[in-house]
C-alpha cells in the first residue's frame, strides 16, 4: 500500500498552520456552523475529524494501489473521489466502495442511441455510477436472503420493495469541490490546495450566484446555462451539426441527489431513495459557496414542504479536511479511472469517446446498468420496461418529484435544467453478445494497441468508423486515434 505523489506531504505550511491554529482554538473540526445545522446531516456520533481524515486516506490509499498496477502512464489525475460506507458510529467498519478520477466528458462526435458510451467522466459522477452497480448487487443478495445493506420494507409509498439498512451510511469524498456554482466563486478566493474557515460570500446578492451550470465539451470548466440554451432542446441531429453537446455541472447533479437520492429513476422502483450521509471535500473548502451550491439553493424552493415520502430534502454534513490535498499542475488527462470494489478491478476510459482503453464498453454505461435491472427486475418484458426510456418513465413518483424540482428551480430563477437528446434513451435491453466482464482492466491488460471486438450489435477496429440506430453497427478508435460518428 503507498500514496500517490505524496499527498499528506506536499502541503503548504501556512495552511496547516492556520487550519491548526483555528482547530487548537475553538477545539471545532466540523465544518464552519452555517444555517445548515438547522437540518443536520445523519452520521450519527461519528466524530467530523475522525471521518473527513479516514475517508481521505482510504480513498487515496486505494488511488495509490490502483496506480502502482497500471504505471505511470496513468498517473496523472485533477479531481478524485470515492464512496465510503460505514456502519453504525464505529469508523473500524469503514470500507471503501468506489473510487474514481476525472474532469472531462465525451465528444459530441461520439454520442450513440446504444446506451454503450459513458457521456460524463467527471470523478463523482463515475462514482455515482459504481454505486448504481454496487447497490443492483446490494438487491440480488437480498432478493437471495444473503447479507445485504439493504432490508425488505413493507407498505412503502412508492411501492419500493426495498429500503437501506439501519445505520449504514455512505460518504462521498472529493479532492476538491463539485465543478459549478459551488466551485467556480470558491476558485476566485482560495487558491487550490487551501481550505477556509470563513462561512462568508462577500458577494451574495450577485445575479451569477446559484445558476445552473453546463460542462465544457471535452473540457473543464462551466459556463451559467444561458437564455439561448434555456430554449434549445439537444437534439442528435444539431449535435452532429456543431453543437455543443451539454451536461449538467456535478454541482447541480449533487444537488439534485439531495432530493432524489443518488440510486436514480430504475433502482428508486426497488428501494427507497438512497442519500449520502456526508460529503467530504479536500481543497478549495469555502463553507457559504459549497453549502450554496449542494444545500442551499434548492432548500430555498417551495418543492421541499410538499415532497412525497419517502422523498425528502436531506442535507448531508459538508465536511472539509484537515490536511487539504495539494494542487495538481498536471495537464488534464484524456482518460477516466473507475473501480468498485465488488469487482476489484478498474476501468480506464477514454473521455473523447466514452468507452475503455482496450475498446471495450464499461460496465457502468447506461445499457449495462439496465441490464442489470432488468437482471433483478419482476415484472414481464411485454410490459414495456424493456425500452431504457419507457422503464424510466414506470417510476412515476421519482419522475414528479424531478419534473416538480426542475420546475421549481427555473421558477426561482436559477435556470432550465438542459435535457439529453431523447433518442439516447430509446435502446433496449437485448445485450451485445460481447458483453464485457465485471471489470475491464488489469494492469497486464493495459496496452497502447486497441483491441477489436465483433458482435452482432457492435463492431470495434482500430480504424475510424460510423454509428447507426438501423445497424447497430459501431467502430471505435484507439485513444489516439480520431474518428467519427
């Protein structure tokens, strides 16, 4: 077991010392006190400190090993994260689930209606995803009558079957905060590899505070979702023209999980909404901006009073760290790294097209979730839950409470959630006679030369090639090859 790049090291003594003054003096290690102690999050008596300083160094430690397998290749990341779990108020339980590095999403040029491509690779999101893995999994052993995080539920509003277990509790850390309006007011104060202690916005009233924000294709950064993004539904077709392909900011994302939990629309048909204790965030740690962006906008809404159980707005505790994590100069990668722990494997996906180093599709794309679903579903395939967007829309109550938040947001004036193109949605769950296994990378796989898949859904060569709703038909290039779709 090492760390990666020195973490605990290469810090600036000033912070330290100041994070040390501010510890030694008012003997807090919680975050500043801000209206969000109103509505406390659920950790129970876990000690802040003792959490924030075990969760950073579980997930960076399992970074570390994952990069002494792959080499130095891959070495270079901007922003990770990783899902923690506990249970009860004994941090010994502590297990890491998921970790992940990113900052990019696919190109426009390699969108597809297969559900195959992973559109957005930024850290939290992937974890996110894993975590949709991971709790499918959580759902076959209790379906089996074996160890689970979850418990059977009887006469659940929404019908769920399912519900998390008593005192399991799931941490999400990232290295610094969510990319959006939580970020980018935090990014003109703090330099990165800093923290503060102060709960100010010396700016409050400025119209820029709040907004929606879309990702950069390809790149970092967001922009606020602007009037003429507000009226323009994506479409393939404009995609393809030059459009830019948007995603919504992982600060919104986040946010939106406080409500909806982090399970999404197919899994909140099995369980209860699934929310992350805390969240854990190592740079750049400014309470008023963070609180604003992940809590504070939406428990502003009229929404929050009138959600139907067992939906509610649940405030996770917003922690920072004692040791920040120091500021990456590296050039951003052109690859995520994936892994979760009930495969105990990785994934490395290329961000320009969406699919793994060695051409492969990850386990965690929106068509192989669904053929999880579909794996521990009960209900007949006649029903029409075997089109993705058909058994999304048979989760009605999870799809009112988003369609009333959306609403209630762009009521507010924080802007229009920007909606996917609707033909991504429209696949089925028949899989690719190829499928990839659990995990898609060991470090004895990980090579420079792509390798060729052939079935009777996708074709992958190392040449450029096309994607077609009729045939079904996809060729990929290796990482450092273009193409086109």
């Amino acid at each position: 077991m090492r760390l990666v790049g020195g973490h605990f090291m290469a810090i600036d003594g000033r912070v330290v010392l100041s994070i040390t003054l501010y510890l030694l003096l008012t003997g807090d290690f919680s975050s500043p006190k801000t209206a969000a102690d109103m509505k406390r999050g659920d950790i129970g008596k876990l000690n802040h400190q003792s959490l924030s300083t075990k969760v950073q160094r579980m997930v960076v430690q399992k970074y570390g090993e994952l990069m002494a397998d792959f080499g130095s290749q891959f070495h270079p990341k901007k922003v990770l994260a990783g899902c923690v779990v506990t249970r009860g108020d004994d941090l010994a339980s502590a297990e890491v689930l998921a970790v992940a590095s990113g900052t990019k999403c696919i190109s426009g040029e390699f969108i597809a209606t297969s559900g195959l491509p992973v559109n957005d690779m930024h850290a939290e999101i992937l974890v996110r995803r894993a975590m949709k893995k991971y709790l499918y999994r959580q759902v076959e052993l209790v379906q089996a009558s074996q160890p689970s995080v979850l418990v059977p539920v009887d006469n659940d509003p929404s019908g769920a079957p399912y519900k998390l277990a008593d005192g399991v509790k799931f941490h999400l850390y990232i290295s610094s905060p969510p990319c959006g309006d939580s970020r980018v007011f935090t990014s003109s104060v703090l330099k990165e590899g800093e923290s503060s202690s102060e709960n100010i916005d010396t700016n409050p009233l400025r119209a820029s505070r709040g907004q929606l924000r879309v990702k950069m294709e390809t790149g970092q950064g967001t922009l606020p979702v602007n009037e003429q993004e507000m009226n323009v539904v994506q479409v393939l077709d404009g995609i393809a023209s030059g459009d830019r392909y948007l995603n919504m900011s992982c600060c919104d994302k986040v946010a939106r999980w406080a409500v909806l939990g982090f399970q999404g629309s197919l899994l909140s048909t099995l369980i209860q909404p699934v929310y992350f204790s805390s969240i854990i965030v190592a740079s750049m740690f400014n309470q008023a901006h963070i609180y604003r962006g992940l809590y504070g906008r939406i428990n502003e809404l009229e929404l929050i009073e009138k959600l139907p159980a067992p939906y509610r707005h649940h405030c996770p505790e917003i922690i920072g760290t004692v040791m920040p994590e120091p500021r990456d100069t590296h050039k951003p990668p052109n690859y995520s790294i994936v892994w979760l722990s009930t495969d105990d494997l990785a994934e490395i996906l290329v961000t320009r097209t969406g699919i793994c180093f060695d051409n492969s599709f990850s386990s965690l794309s929106k068509k192989m979730l669904f053929l999880q679903f579909r794996k521990v579903q009960k209900t007949d395939v006649s029903s029409g839950a075997d089109i993705y967007s058909a058994a999304k829309d048979k989760a009605a109550q999870y799809q009112e409470v988003k369609k009333n938040l959306y609403s209630n947001l762009e009521a507010r004036g924080y802007g229009k959630w920007v909606r996917k193109p609707i033909e991504q949605d429209m696949f089925d769950s028949v899989p690719p006679i190829t499928i990839p296994s659990a995990a898609t990378v060991t470090a004895a796989s990980v090579t420079p030369v792509a390798a060729s898949v052939t079935s009777a859904t996708a074709s992958v060569t190392p040449e450029a090639a096309s994607v077609t709703p009729e045939a079904a038909s996809v060729t990929l290039a290796a990482p450092a090859t273009s193409a086109t779709v």
